[in-house]
C-alpha cells in the first residue's frame, strides 16, 4: 500500500497526530495513552489511521463514480 503523500512530504508534530488520531477514534477509549507512547509510536499508529482513512475515502469515491456508471448505463438501455 503505498504511503499517502501528506506524510511522505510532512513529518507532523506530536499535536497533529494526536489531534487526527483522536479525531478518527471515537469513543475516547480506544485512544492510547498519550504519556506512554513515543513520538515513534504515536506516529507509526498516524501512518496506519492515515493510510486506512485515505484507503476509505478512495473506496467511497469508487462507490459514487460505480453508482454514477449504472446510472448513464441505465439511461443508455431506456433511449
């Protein structure tokens, strides 16, 4: 899987990570303890949430475009 560019190009500060991780993991259970984990920890558990938020948002956007196809194709079989 190939590592989204808005971590390739910015390596984010401990708050921004820990901002889009709390963002992300809800109820607050699931967060990890922030005062356990190192800045190497927290970002590889960034990394992972990015990866998979942006894996989402491409199937989603898959979804709409394969909703749409059907559509024109059903349009097309009607004329």
């Amino acid at each position: 899987m190939k590592e989204s560019s808005a971590i390739s190009n910015h390596k984010p500060s401990l708050d921004e990570m820990w901002k889009f991780i709390e963002g992300l993991m809800r109820p607050s259970e699931l967060i990890p303890d922030k005062s356990i984990l190192t800045y190497d920890q927290v970002f590889a558990i960034y990394s992972k949430l990015s990866n998979i938020d942006e894996m989402l948002k491409e199937i989603a956007q898959i979804s709409i475009l394969r909703k749409e196809l059907n559509k024109e194709k059903s349009q097309e079989t009607v004329v």
